[in-house]
C-alpha cells in the first residue's frame, strides 16, 4: 500500500509540483478547518441538544418507544 501511494506521489512531484505541494495540503487544511468549526458552533449553540430536544418533543412516538425499549433492556439485563 505504501508503494503504491508513494510511486503515486513521485509521479506527482516530477509531474505536478504545485499539486503536491500546495494544493493537496491547501484541501485537508480547507476540509479540517470546517470540520473543526462546524464543531465548534455545534458546541457553542448547543445545535446537537436543541434537535435532539426538538426531535423528542416533535414526536412522541419516538419517547414511548424509547422508554419502552429501556424498560426491556433493563428486564433483559435482570433476567441475565
């Protein structure tokens, strides 16, 4: 596996310098940099609670089936 992504970039570098260089490093810093912020806002506005909540309360199907699902558990882990 290794040769084979280092013959890939050898042929790159004589091919294409640039690419390897600065833009393949320019993308993962580009992709990084949103990940690390779209997670950041999610923290810092609680965006992951306020759907969980607005999901919970949005459908109370969801909650019965849940609980009903803890409460089998809960036997299951009682009877083993």
């Amino acid at each position: 596996m290794s040769l084979i992504v280092w013959l890939t970039l050898r042929d790159m570098i004589t091919i294409h310098r640039e690419w390897v260089f600065v833009i393949i490093p320019a993308i993962v810093l580009f992709a990084g940099l949103i990940q690390y912020l779209t997670g950041y806002f999610m923290d810092r506005y609680k965006i992951i609670d306020d759907l969980q909540k607005w999901d919970l309360e949005r459908s109370p199907l969801i909650t019965k089936i849940l609980k009903q699902t803890e409460v089998e558990n809960e036997q299951n882990n009682n009877k083993n």
